[in-house]
C-alpha cells in the first residue's frame, strides 16, 4: 500500500511539471471542457481536437522577431609588422688602393650625385697618362708620315709597314684610355643623391682596393617589408593601399602602396612577403625604422543577418523567411562571422523578412505572428491568418473562440 501510494504521487508530481511546463493538453480541454487561456492549445481545440477546419493549413501561429535582410560590405583587416629600408640605398666602396689626400664625408649630410667625396694619391697616374699620350702622338706621326711616302710612290714603305704602323697607333690610343680611367678611379664620387652615413675614413689614410668608404641613403621613400598569411593571396589583387604607423611618431598614420610581393610562400611560415612604399619627402621617417601596418579590405555587399537568425540541420545551416505569414526555410552557408553578425549567400532578396528571433520554434509551413503585428497575414491560399477583427492578433482571437465556444447557451 504504501508503495502504490508513492507511485501515486510521483505520477502527480510528474503531471503538474508537464502542466507548468507545456500547459493543459488539447485533448484534456476537449474531453473534459477544461478552459484554456494559453492561445496555442486554443487554436489546436479549436481547429484540431474538435476536428473543425481540418482542410485548412494548420491555425497555430508562432510570434517570432522579424527583420529586413540587409546588403552591406564585410571589413576583414590584416596586420602585419615590417622593417623600413631606403628606396636606393648603396655602399661606396674604394676601385683602387691609394692614399686619402682630400675627404668629404660629413655624417648624415645631404649630397647630389656625382659629388666628390675621397680622392687618392693620383702622381703615379698622372705621369703614366702622360707617357700614354707622348706613345699616342709619336704613333700617329709615324702613321701621317709613311701614308705621304706612299703617296709620292717611296718603295720603302709597303702596305705592310703602314698597316702596322696604323695597329701601334690603335694600341697607344687604348693605352690612354686605360690610364684616364685610372686616374678618374683616384677621385670617388657619389653615385646616387641622398644622405650619408656615417664613415672612419680620414685624410692621410691608405685603401685598399673594395674597401669601403660610406653608405648613401636615397629616403625620398622608403621601402617597408612585412609578411602576410597565406589567406590573404587573394587580396593582394584587389588592395593596393596600407595604413602604417611607427613607434617613432606616436599616433601619425601614413598612407603607402603595395609595389611587390613574392611569387612563392615561405614553407616553413607558410607566409608571403609584400613590399610596400611610403612616401618621405620630408626626411620624417628613417631606414630601418619598424612600422605596423594594417590592410584594410571590403568586400561587395553582401547578405548580412544577426547570428540568432541562423539555425542548423543535419542539411546544414538556413535562415526563416515570413512568405505571407507561413514560415519558410532558405539553406544558407556562412561566409563570415564578426560579433552578433553574419554574412551569407543564400537566394533571398534584399528587403525580404527574416526571422531574428523563435526560429528555433518554427517548423515549414507553420504560421507566425510577428511581434507588434497588427494586421491580419495573409496564407498562400489568399486566407486571412486568425480570422480575426482589425487590430487584434491572432493569439487574442484565438483566445475569444475559445471563450465563445465554452461560453453557455
């Protein structure tokens, strides 16, 4: 006995959960006339367990949320760090061995190119030069003088003798060429206009052949490299411009344009380089200066709804459209995803309601009740949902039926 009745009040306890939980079921109302205020079971009494209506379209309607779908770009930003070098920059290193005589190298100076800026010890040079040119001038008198004893029929002097004369004259005129180009390479000039770095040649001392003399930095603009993931391959296409910044120059941003990228990725980062250009005309910013920089790119507009009108299925992923007040399912794929909002592709036009909120509460074919919906929706079938008067809802008309059908004669 005692056992039956702990059985006995389980099955209450159990029961009265369901209750609070779902309310009384249709079947209940209809068997024993139960009043129901809750204006889903209303409608299933009405037009379900009394088997009134039963050609329509199922009367239970769901309110939900709904919202136009919206077109709008998506923002995806990438940031990278880089290190800075000058547009041209170069080392000037010495062509021959020599003893410094005269040094113009002021650090961080501003040259054009062409300026001095160490010449050697040219004696030696000069005096060959000089010997080069007495060779040159005693081989072309030679030549002038056996072509005029030809001329006036001299036997002596064959074709012979003067072709080569003509070849010692071609062979000194070489000679001093080569020792003008060695007494120009004792005079080092700039080759590039910029800024000099800085050097420890001095007067007084001896080079040696490659050494180096000083650095020369053309910052007009400069150079900045950095590495992208390889997700953004295909946005190097169609992005041309980056927004830099350095900690150098707190809170300034300069604009730059991509100028090259590499045409492999690394296969360790599994990354590409890019370059970028700045702009410098004023000197501001340095070789060798590191900037964060960020690449900002948007898409075509696209679909966009909030992250709660998504729901999923073992099909994948679909939006709730409102088509005349009957929920219809649309499959979706999510292209992109930031904070409460997604981006999708999926066959909706723009401006068509969306369900944002109770999709999870919809089945197809199932009727909704917007929130603050005054007027009547109307089904496929050209019907008007509820049946109600203007301004009512259809759970407020539900809930009159109900009364009027239990009201007594």
């Amino acid at each position: 006995m005692r056992m039956f009745l702990t059985l006995i009040t389980a099955v209450g306890i159990l029961m009265g959960a369901y209750v609070l939980t779902f309310g009384i079921p249709a079947l209940a109302t209809a068997l024993f006339g139960v009043e129901v205020e809750n204006s889903d079971a209303a409608d299933v009494l009405r037009g379900g367990a009394l088997g009134e209506g039963r050609g329509r379209r199922g009367s239970t309607s769901t309110t939900v949320v709904t919202a136009p779908l919206t077109m709008m770009p998506y923002e995806s930003t990438l940031n990278a760090v880089g290190s800075a070098e000058a547009l041209r920059s170069v080392s000037v290193l010495s062509d021959a061995a020599g003893e410094v005589i005269e040094a113009h190298l002021p650090s961080n100076g501003e040259i054009e190119a062409g300026d001095v800026l160490v010449t050697l010890d040219a004696r030696t040079e000069t005096l060959n030069l000089e010997i080069a040119q007495a060779e040159l001038e005693q081989a072309r008198d030679t030549v002038n003088r056996y072509a005029r004893l030809q001329a006036i029929g001299n036997s002596t002097i064959t074709a012979v003798t003067l072709s080569d004369a003509v070849v010692a004259q071609r062979l000194a005129q070489a000679n001093v060429g080569l020792m003008e180009v060695a007494l120009d390479d004792r005079t080092i000039r700039a080759p590039i206009s910029g800024r000099l770095g800085l050097s420890d040649v001095e007067v007084g001392d001896v080079l040696a052949a490659g050494a180096e003399i000083v650095t020369i930095d053309d910052a007009d603009a400069l150079l900045v490299s950095f590495e992208l993931p390889e997700r953004a391959i295909g946005m190097l296409s169609e992005v041309d411009t980056v927004l830099a910044s350095t900690p150098s120059f707190t809170g300034r941003i300069f604009d730059g344009n991509i100028v090259a990228f590499d045409s492999r990725l690394d296969s360790v980062t599994r990354s590409v380089t890019v370059e970028a250009r700045i702009e410098n005309p004023g000197g501001m910013l340095w070789p060798g200066m590191t900037f964060a920089v960020r690449i900002i790119h948007e898409s075509a507009p696209m679909a966009a709804v909030p992250s709660t009108a998504i729901t999923w299925s073992r099909e994948g992923s679909k939006v709730w459209i409102d088509a005349d007040g009957i929920a219809e399912p649309v499959p979706v794929t999510i292209l992109f995803r930031r904070d409460e909002l997604v981006w999708i592709d999926a066959d909706v036009a723009e401006g068509t309601l969306v369900v944002t909120e109770g999709a999870q509460k919809l089945r197809e074919g199932a009727r909704i009740a917007t929130v603050g919906d005054d007027a009547p929706k109307r089904s496929r079938d050209g019907e008007e949902d509820g049946g109600g008067a203007p301004g009512r809802s259809p759970a407020a008309d539900a809930n009159s039926e109900t009364e009027q059908s239990q009201a007594p004669t």
